[in-house]
C-alpha cells in the first residue's frame, strides 16, 4: 500500500516537472513569437514610412518645377 502511494506521488512529481519544462519552452516561442511580430511590424512601418517621405519629396521638387 506504501509502496502504491509512493509510486503515485513520484508519477505526480515527474509529470509537475514535465509541466514546467514544456510550459517553459512554450513560454520561450511565444516571447520569440511576439518579439518577431513586433519588429516585422516596424520594419513595415520604417518601409512605408520611407517611401512615403520619398513621394513628399517628389512632389516637392515636382510642385518647385512647376511654378
């Protein structure tokens, strides 16, 4: 009977540690996830900011040469 209940709670322990590794881990790519998401969000950003800030300039020049 000892014997049963030891086995149970050293399966309990084992399978709690398991948890905590695999939680871990899962934690760790869904970090990387986010911080992947965050800056191709900004790289994006930086993209279409310059070629908006070109298209500005472009119609600057195109509006000097038109007066």
């Amino acid at each position: 009977m000892i014997n049963a209940i030891n086995e149970a709670s050293s399966k309990a322990f084992d399978s709690g540690e398991t948890y905590i590794k695999v939680s871990k881990e899962y934690y760790k790519l869904k970090i990387f996830q986010q911080l992947t998401r965050i800056f191709s969000f900004f790289s994006k950003l930086a993209i279409i900011g310059g070629l908006l800030f070109l298209r500005l300039i472009f119609l600057t020049v195109s509006g000097a040469l038109l007066l």
